[in-house]
C-alpha cells in the first residue's frame, strides 16, 4: 500500500494503482510518509525556463562583444565587411556581369 496526495487529499492506492496517480499529478508516498515521486509542477518549469534565459543573455552578450572587437579589427585592417565584400567591384567572387540564361 502507497499514499498519494494532492492538495488537501490523501488516498491510499494500491501499489499498481500507483502510476496512473502519479500521471495525475500525484505526490506519492510510502505509509510512513517518505516521499517516491513528486510531480514537476508549472513553478519549477518555469524556474528553470527563468534560469535558462538568463544563461542564454549572458550569452548572446558575450557573443555580442566578440563579433563587435572582430569587426573593429577588420577595421584597423581597412578590410570592408563580408556584406560588401561580396558585392564590391574587383573583388574576387563579385558580379560584375549578368549571369547566363541557360536556354539550352
């Protein structure tokens, strides 16, 4: 015999009725009150989500930073940015003329 508990309520299940409680979002318990399984509930999930967002800021900050000290030395270098390197004139790689229509 297990206890599950929800809320205010507590049930005594047998032990096969146990999981399908557990799905209902149940915590589950032994007869002496020690805990088997707690649900996830919506507040831990959004802990983590929280958690996991602001890891993911400091990242992109820091991502931020490294591209803008990579494009000011392509500055010191007098090199353009990959943007205009593709279509400046000269350059290797640019369109200088229509490509051909392949009518054949």
């Amino acid at each position: 015999m297990l206890k599950v508990k929800k809320g205010p309520r507590v049930l005594r299940v047998d032990d096969s009725a146990a999981e399908n409680y557990k799905k209902l979002g149940y915590t589950v318990m032994t007869m002496d009150n020690k805990v088997i399984f707690t649900p996830v509930t919506d507040k831990d999930i959004a802990a983590q989500l929280t958690e996991e967002n602001a890891d993911l800021k400091a990242e992109v900050a820091r991502l931020t930073h490294a591209v803008n000290v990579l494009e000011d030395r392509l500055k010191e270098y007098g090199d353009t940015s990959p943007a205009e390197a593709d279509t400046a004139p000269g350059k290797k790689g640019a369109r200088t003329k229509k490509p051909p229509d392949d009518k054949a």
